[in-house]
DNA sequence: CTGATGGTTCGGCTATGACCGAAGTATGAA
DNA sequence: TTCATACTTCGGTCATAGCCGAACCATCAG
C-alpha cells in the first residue's frame, strides 16, 4: 500500500514547517523571490530553492522569471482556500497555539486572504452589506440589483467581472473569525479600490492597517443602519 | 522559526500515507476499530494504534471504547470536507496516478462523502432537484416551500432537521465531478431514506450500489422534466 | 574583462519518525 | 482459572528528507 491515497503527496508538502511558512507568507497573492521566501521561512537561500522547487513540481506555485530574479505566487486561489480551511482546522483542533502577540492582533483586525478583505473588518463588510440589501445568501451570496448599482458607483466596473471565468460573489470562511466573508472578483475589486483611494495600506506580511480616513469611509459607506 | 505556521502540524498527519490510507476509510462516517483501520491503511496493528493515537491527540478523530474494540470515527464533517478539497487539489495539481481500475469507476459513480450521497448521482441528484425547484441557490443552498413539502412526502422529518445545530443543506463540492452535491442534515437523511427502501447498498470502503428498484425510483422521484 | 548579486546543484551530516517484533494490559469466553 | 482476542507500549532498526557549506551557473553593472 505504498502508493497510497492522492492525498498523502499534497498533504506531506503542506506538513513541512518551512514550506507552510513560504505558503502561508504567499496567501496575500503576491509573488515574492527566491530569497523574501527564504527570510520568511527562517532558512537559507539553498534549502528554499529546494523546498520552491519541490511545490513547483506539485503545481503548487508558478514561477516567473525576470531578470536574474524568480518570482513565486500561488498557482491559484484554490491553493489558498485549501490553507484557509487548515488553519480553520487546525484552530478548531486546538493546536493553535496561544500565542497573543501584537502581530497576531493585527492580523485578526484585518488582513488579506489570497486577494481579498478578511479578518474583523471583511467580516463586518459581508455582514453589513447583506443587511443594506447589497448581497443576498449565505453560504451562496449574489449581488441584488441595488447592489450592483451601490458597487458600480463605488468605481467597480461589474460587467467586466462576469465576463472572467472567476465567480464574482464567493464566500469564504474565516479562520480567525468563526463567519463568512466576501472574496471571488467583486472581493478583490472592492479591496484594490480601497487601496487606490489609500483607504488601506498593506504592511509587512498580510497584515492591513486602515488609514483615519479609511475607517471613515468604510463607516460611512458601510452603515450599520 | 521552529514553531512554524499553525498548518503544518495538520498538514503533516494527513501527509504520511499510512495515516491518510487511515483517514480516507473513515469519510464514509462510520465508526471502525484497529484492526480494521490497520487491515485498511496496510500495517500491523502495532503501527496502526500509534498512528491512531497521534490522530486523536489533535483531535482529528474521535475515540470510543466498547467492550474489547475501540472505534474510531471523524471528529466531525469539516475533517472530511478538508479532505475531499485535498483530494480536489490533488487532482487539479496533476498528483493524481492515471489507475482507472474498475474501484474507481464504482466510486466515480456513486459514493458516500462522510454521510450523504456523492458522485455522479450525488451531482444528478442536486441538479435535478434544483431544475424542479425543490431546492435554490448554488452556493448557498436552501429548500423551497416546494422543496418541504417534496421532502416532507418523501418520508423526511424537516421539523427535526431544523432544531439540530447542523445546516439543513450544504453545498459540498464534488472531488470527481467538478460540480456541487448535498450535504448537510437533509443530505444525510436523504442517502439513510435510500438507504432504508433498499435503493442503494454499501459495498466494501466508500462505494455504493444502486439496485435496479433504486435506479428505477431514483428516476422516478427526481425525474428530469 | 572583472566583480557582485540571485539562484541552483552537490555532498555529507543529522534528526525525525515510520515500522515491526516482543512483551505487557484489558476484556470477554469457556 | 485459563485461554484467546483486541489493543497498547517499549526498544531497536532503518530510510527518508531537511538542512547547510561549498562550488557552480546566470544576469547585470561597471
């Protein structure tokens, strides 16, 4: 019974500490060198190109080269969901450890998930917008007609999202938060405007600090009422 | 970075091919002892039970002792869902052996995914349900009044479904096919009434076998129209 | 050309952990 | 009580694979 199950190949590479470090410093969708990687994973240069080479082969990544430089992303969004549900298991199953440092706030506060909004405020986001009447579902989510004006006069071109092959509304499970939160095209949409009108700063890592206007916009776009 | 990501420690159960032999035999739901689970996943019993033992240190299966046997079951559907989207991955990413033997033929076309019924009738089965308007929504599922009074008829108890803490419907996406199934408490109550009329029997591991009465009224039931 | 930087490949060290034989603990049957 | 079954624990072997130092390619700047 060597050959095994599917599963057991995939799995083995995610199960690897410093692979789950370049994975995990990969999930913000960004594509990152040889060497960012390598810090991030707190090993060296070679053992990184090693463990790179080993995800590239599994499909896992895609590489880019430019210059004398090799870039790194996540081969696709999938790629991030599947992390996504194992941290959600591994918080569940309590090997989390309880770590409470400031970072770790900061993430929970708001981060990014692949390409999109999570943490607190994606959570929040989701939620007022399906009260507003902007999206309707749950596990489902679908832009209502208000909603597709609401987010047209945001600056989202919508008709240019359907046409990609991405679905537009997707739901996703937060792993800090215990609720869904908006991801798909109109998620990473939504996010890339607020970054254009500086509503949000990426830091280091995943972590994203919402500037004072920021919160200002996001409380008056997104009204409780 | 000794500690690593939070992942990695799940990640690397799931990837030792023993323990994911061990874990695949177990999506069907039901409960099973050592022996078995080692007869299973290809090793002695010595090596089973300590895999076992690590798998329900981190809580990702459920002990239970009953006179000389002690059985073990998943810890809970978001340990089968991470599986089967591991497996879609796998798939996805190339890992998958090209063995069509006649197994996989029979799991291709009906299956049990952890309690509820999968595969290509799993997949016809929500299709069509959806066509006749008995259930609505793609990612989000939900029962019509059509729907209740559908299932109602069929001899299901919707009343009792709703008070439990599990969601009624369930989207779970399929690991052969690319679409959507159902899950959730309806999706199990669903497969155990088929089960029950002798539409369907388990064979050995995850495969179900449509008997000529089943076809017949599985047609009939969710017919096309 | 020379030198510097980013990345890969190779070789050897080491630790981890999977595996099984054998001995030890429960539970049930005769 | 005696034996058998189901399982766990211990001890020792062995293979895998992660890691880094060193040497080797590739690209760019002078």
């Amino acid at each position: 019974m060597k050959e095994g199950p599917v599963i057991a190949s995939v799995a083995a590479l995610l199960g690897d500490p410093a692979r789950a470090n370049i994975l995990t410093a990969l999930m913000d969708g960004r594509a990152l060198t040889v060497s960012e990687l390598a810090e991030a994973a707190g090993v060296t240069l070679q053992t990184a190109s090693g463990h790179l080479a080993k995800l590239d082969a599994a499909n896992l990544l895609t590489a880019e080269k430019q210059g004398r430089h090799r870039y790194f992303r996540l081969s696709g969004p999938d790629v991030a969901q599947v992390l996504e549900a194992l941290m959600g298991l591994a918080q569940r199953t309590g090997a989390t450890r309880v770590r409470t440092g400031p970072k770790d706030a900061a993430l929970r506060s708001a981060r990014i998930c692949y390409d999109h909004l999570a943490g607190e405020r994606g959570v929040a986001m989701l939620k007022r917008a399906q009260r507003q009447g902007l999206i309707e579902g749950e596990q489902d989510l679908a832009l209502t007609t208000r909603g597709r004006a609401f987010f047209a006069d945001f600056g989202i071109d919508l008709t240019r999202l359907e046409k990609g092959r991405r679905p537009v509304c997707r739901a996703c499970l937060d792993w800090s938060e215990r609720h869904r939160h908006l991801g798909g095209a109109l998620g990473a949409a939504i996010l890339s405007a607020m970054i254009d009108r500086k509503w949000v700063r990426r830091d280091s890592g995943r972590v994203l600090t919402f500037t004072c206007e920021g919160v200002e916009g996001f409380e008056a776009t997104f009204s409780l009422a």
